[in-house]
C-alpha cells in the first residue's frame, strides 16, 4: 500500500500512530476517517477546486491492488470515498490482469475515484511527460470503460512540482489548486531542521520518529530542502540509531537531493567524499549527475554566471579527479580528430539564470588579440528560447571548453575573466529522422549555424567575430514510440573551440572548420565553396551522351546523357582525406550533384574508375589541391528541356548551388 494522507487546503497532514508492533492498522484508518468527517471539510479533487480549506484522502497504490480493494472496503462500511491512484508501470502488481480490473472496477462502483499514478521512469522532457500521462490515462479508460480523470506523479522531482501541470479535462493531485511547491514547510525551515542532526543527536532522531510516518515525511521535506550542508548529510546518513527503521528511507532521500541538487556539489562535495559516499557510483551516476548533456541541460542550474564558474571549477578541481580515478581518464574523454589528442567530450553545461549584456560590433575593432596570460569563459547563448519551445535554455556555460583550459587561462571568479568566447546559436529546421527501414518519423532535425564571437569579459564590448560552425544533431537517436519532440543541434566540441580561441589571430588555421556557407545558397562560377575541410570550385560543365579518353569510349546509360562538370578541390583540413569515398558518411563527407531549377530531383557523380581526370575518391594530403572532373548523368528529358541547371554542392543541410552555365 502506498502513501495515505489527508491533504487540507495547500498543506498536507501526515499520521502515523504506533498499536502495540504494527505501524498501522484498519483501526488506526477508522479513527482518521473520523476525524475528518467531524471536521466537515472533506472533499473531492474535482469539488476542492475554489475552496480556501478542504481536506482530501488520496492513496498511491505502490504495492497491492488487494489491500487498497480492503481499505475501500473499510471505506465504504463508514459511508467515506477517496482516490485510489494506480501505477500503468510497476514491479509489484499487473494492473491490467483479470483480478485486479474487477477489484478496480468494483471500487468505481461503490464510488470510489479512481486515478493513475504515474511513473516517470527517468523521462525529464516536460512535453514528454505530459504526452505520456495523457496517452496512459486514455489507455485505462479504455480497459476500465469508465473515464480517468485524475493522476497524481510517483516520487515527483522539483522539476515536476515547478511544472504545475495541468492538462484540459484532467486534474493534477500536485497541481497548485491542491498543492504548495514548499511542501510541508519553506526551504528555509527545511534546512534548519535537517540541520538540527548536527546537534541535537538522538532526540533528532526521536523526534523523527514520534513526528512524522517516515517514508512520507523525508522525500518531501528533501524536497523543500534548498541549503543543506555536506556534514548535515554525512549525519543523516551515519547518526541514525541502530534500532531505527529510517535506514531506507533516509538513504533514498540523500541520494534523491544529491541527484537533484548538483548545482549545489560545491558547499557538500567535500564532506561525501571523506565519507566515502561516492565510492559505490558507476560511471553513469557520475556522468548523469555531474556531467549532463548539454541538449537536456534542465538538471545542472545555477542563478548566477558566478555560481556557474564554482559549479564547474569544483568539477575540474575535485569531482573530476575522483571519478576519473575510479573509471580512468579515458571515460570523460576522446581522441580528437583536430588534434590527434584527448580532450573534453562530456557535452556538460550549466544553465544559467542570470543574463549578461553584450554589445554589438561597433567600429575599431582591435587587429590583434591578445590572449596570453589571459582568462576566458566560454558561453553558449540561445536568443531563439521563446519561439522555440522545448530548445535549449538561453545561457549555458559550456563545461567541456572550461575542463579544456590550462591553469593560466581558467578564472578562479568572474573578476579574473578577460574574455567571454560566446557561442549564439541559430536555429533551422533540418531533415526529420528515419527508421532503420527507412520510413520517415516526426522527429525533426533542427541544425545551427552557430556564431563564434569573442568580447570583454565585465563590459561587454565585441572584439572579434571568429566565424560560424555547423552544428547539427545526432546522426542516431533512440526515443519512445510517443516522443516526437525535435532533436537540437549539439555543442561543438572543447577541441574544436580551444583550436580556433588559441588560433583567434590566423583565421586560415581553422578555416575549415567554420561554416562559409551561413546565410548563403548561391555562387557565382569560379567562387570556391567551403564545406568538412574541403574547398570546391566550379569552373564550366557540358551535356554530351559520350566523350573519348584514351583507350576508353565513354557512353550515358540508355535515356541518358552525361554532364561533364570542371573542377578544382583542395583539402584545407588538418589530416590527409579522401574527396567522395566510395564509402562517405552523412554529415561529414560533402556530397556534388546535379540538379534542376526547382531543387527538387537530384543526380549523384558516377565513378568512372578508368577515367583519369575522374576525382573520385582523390586523396589529398593537407594543402595539396588538384584540377579534375566529374561524370554525371541526367534523364534525355532534363537534358533537353531548357531548364536552367544547377551543380549542388552540400554537406547536410548546407547546399550551394552553381547555375550549369
């Protein structure tokens, strides 16, 4: 059985009274519903709606359908209805089998309000959890033939509680009409009592005991929690009694705050370390604790810039060296591409409620930038945050680029910083993603040509605009069949941004990793395209059905005629790389078409093997370029027609179009 209590006005009572060696007893129960008949405010969710004071009787069904059926029964013998909510997901009872529907359904029956209880299981995207609730709740309307109007959250986070959701027709038992985020108390008084531990010592604990029904008191108390201190926690875990039975529960309730309060690492970190409390993690808890995903950055917030630079300065000074002794260097980071050296590639960021001023560009801007000795915060910044719900928090500080920096250029606090390297997203509508048997989803790609930027750290003023980069979202996603939300481009990498700041006054030494296609679909002839580290240019093309090379006669396909475009490649990468590879991967191998006015069919290269000026599958080694041309072949009909044609030159979602002639 899960939680009994009373819920009056935006409080919620909590009882338990010991009967001889039982917790609780069908006794015990009557003398509550009792109580609050007397009292004459009890009501329903629905008829609580409006009122000032009202007392409701709510029960979260965690372990046995039959034992909530018994206390219904009990119940109903005192004329007494509450709601009995239901988990669609647990481990302990299956809903949906036979006995457990008829138990339910009678309990509707004899007027009984029957709700869902519902699971998070992990899911922290709020559109997510909404669409889950509602579609679970459809489901069990269905199966029970009656309508599901109620749910309340198993084990609500905070996240959950600020969200207040509501949904049309359906009432939330954590929705403010019912219920106070501060529950039961402020934070302020929350911490003090916790504090007390510290203290006071076992009548603490006796008065743990005496006070609250355990299990139901310290999640929530945990949650209004907002200032604990690491000696406060070590004493919770440790002080307890040995005949004490809140073992399970205080350890629940430590673990649930640390998870949910990483921000605050900092001011406990150093007392859970000496007590080994982290010695038991896996890499995963360390990873989606500390160190979240830059896409999903909802868990890791901080109110200020500053408290953003502690946040990461104790993860790169203490949880960073603790974990990475454990599970090896080797699990926070990966060989980079650029370099050919480790680095960084977490995607951690911390999202950050204060907002900063930048400037715009104005005019003389200095030629040189001075960046030794000097200290620099990397931010990414999205301007796009209300007309794109769902997208990534308007500042983060970007964690990886912060783990990157030596000593000399990370600031101990906000007033050592000289520098703020500013990443601003762009956001555009991409692809949508397909299942591996092809079938195109509703899950949008949403890409960024982001920009580079660097400006004075304090006031604000623009120095130096270092280029545009792509960012694009994952190639491969795993998801739900009812989560459809669009996928967002992901953090450039710490290698990618340490390269081009350390490189900020030769722009040639990361050209080609900036995006020279921004804002521009079109080029004139001649005009060389940048894209994955290769410069392309288009000089002229003509439309023939077959041309002689040497020994070889070269003929189109029967229907078709061959466009024999001219061109020029040269690789402005770091590492030797192979023009169209027989093999290419989507996303970082530039594809060469041909296509129509409307951009509507397009025609790949064919790879004349024997041709000798053919550049497929060219390799080259950094700066080296080559002349050469490329086959393609097109329909007689679009050959004939007149049409304007177009040579596509893309990567992604990036296209640059050259007219044919």
């Amino acid at each position: 059985m899960g939680n009994n209590r009373k819920q009056q006005g935006n409080r919620q009572i909590l009882m338990n009274k010991k009967r001889g060696n039982n917790m609780f007893s069908y006794d015990d129960y009557r003398e509550i519903i009792r109580i609050i008949q007397a009292d004459g405010r009890y009501c329903s969710y629905a008829d609580a709606l409006g009122k000032e004071r009202f007392i409701i009787m709510r029960h979260d069904v965690e372990y046995s359908v039959d034992r909530a059926y018994q206390m219904a029964r009990v119940e109903q013998s005192m004329d007494f209805v509450s709601t009995y909510f239901f988990q669609w997901t647990n481990n302990s009872y299956n809903i949906l089998s036979r006995r457990n529907m008829d138990m339910i359904k009678d309990m509707h029956e004899r007027g009984q309000h029957i709700g869902l209880h519902f699971a998070l299981n992990g899911m922290t995207d709020m559109q997510q959890v909404r669409r889950r609730i509602k579609m679970e709740m459809d489901i069990l309307s269905e199966m029970f033939g009656f309508e599901i109007t109620e749910f309340s959250v198993h084990r609500p986070s905070k996240d959950i509680l600020r969200e207040n959701i509501k949904l049309e027709g359906v009432l939330n038992a954590y929705q403010d009409d019912f219920f106070t985020f501060d529950y039961p108390v402020s934070a302020s008084y929350a911490d003090s009592y916790f504090a007390k531990v510290n203290t006071e010592g076992e009548e603490f604990w006796t008065s743990m005991k005496e006070a609250f029904y355990p299990y139901d008191c310290l999640m929530p108390m945990f949650g209004a929690a907002g200032n604990l201190e690491g000696q406060t926690l070590v004493n919770l875990l440790e002080g307890e009694p040995e005949d004490s039975t809140l073992a399970t529960e205080i350890e629940d309730a430590v673990e649930e705050w640390i998870r949910m309060n990483p921000g605050k690492i900092a001011a406990v970190g150093d007392a859970l370390l000496e007590n080994g409390y982290f010695d038991d993690w896996s890499l995963d808890d360390w990873k989606q604790t500390y160190f979240y995903s830059s896409n999903a950055p909802y868990q890791i917030e901080v109110p200020t810039l500053e408290d953003g630079l502690n946040y990461l300065t104790y993860v790169k000074n203490t949880i960073l060296p603790a974990a990475e002794g454990k599970h090896g260097a080797d699990s926070f980071q990966s060989p980079s591409k650029l370099t050919q050296e480790d680095f960084y590639h977490s995607e951690l960021a911390v999202t950050v409620a204060e907002e900063i001023t930048l400037q715009e560009p104005g005019e003389g801007l200095p030629e040189t930038i001075d960046t030794e000795g000097k200290k620099v915060i990397g931010l990414y910044r999205n301007m796009q945050t209300e007309e794109l719900e769902g997208s990534p928090t308007a500042l983060r500080v970007m964690g990886d680029f912060m783990l990157e920096l030596s000593e000399e250029e990370y600031p101990a606090s906000l007033a050592e910083a000289d520098y703020y390297l500013v990443l601003t997203a762009n956001y555009e509508a991409g692809e949508f993603y397909q299942t591996y048997g092809g079938s195109e989803t509703e899950i949008q790609q949403i890409d960024s040509s982001t920009s580079v930027d660097l400006y004075e750290a304090g006031t604000g003023t623009f120095l130096r605009h270092l280029g545009n980069v792509l960012e694009t979202p994952p190639e491969s996603i795993y998801t739900s069949y009812d989560d459809n939300a669009a996928r967002y481009a992901e953090m450039t990498g710490a290698d990618v941004l340490t390269f081009m700041y350390h490189n900020i006054n030769d722009p040639e030494a990361y050209s080609s990793l900036v995006d020279h296609l921004a804002g521009k679909s079109e080029c004139a002839i001649g005009e060389p395209v940048n894209l994955a580290g290769w410069e392309i240019t288009y000089h002229s093309a003509e439309i023939l059905k077959e041309f002689e090379s040497g020994m070889y006669i070269y003929t189109a396909s029967d229907g078709c005629q061959f466009v024999r475009g001219s061109f020029t490649i040269a690789n402005k990468g770091m590492e030797a790389d192979t023009f169209l590879p027989m093999v290419y991967y989507i996303g970082e191998d530039p594809i060469v078409q041909v296509t129509d006015e409307a951009h509507e069919e397009f025609y790949d290269c064919v790879n004349a093997i024997t041709y000798n000026k053919c550049l497929n599958n060219s390799s080259l080694e950094p700066g080296e370029s080559k002349d050469g041309e490329l086959l393609f072949e097109i329909p007689d009909e679009m050959a004939q027609s007149g049409e304007a044609l177009y040579i596509a030159v893309s990567l992604g979602n990036r296209k640059a179009y050259y007219p044919l002639s």
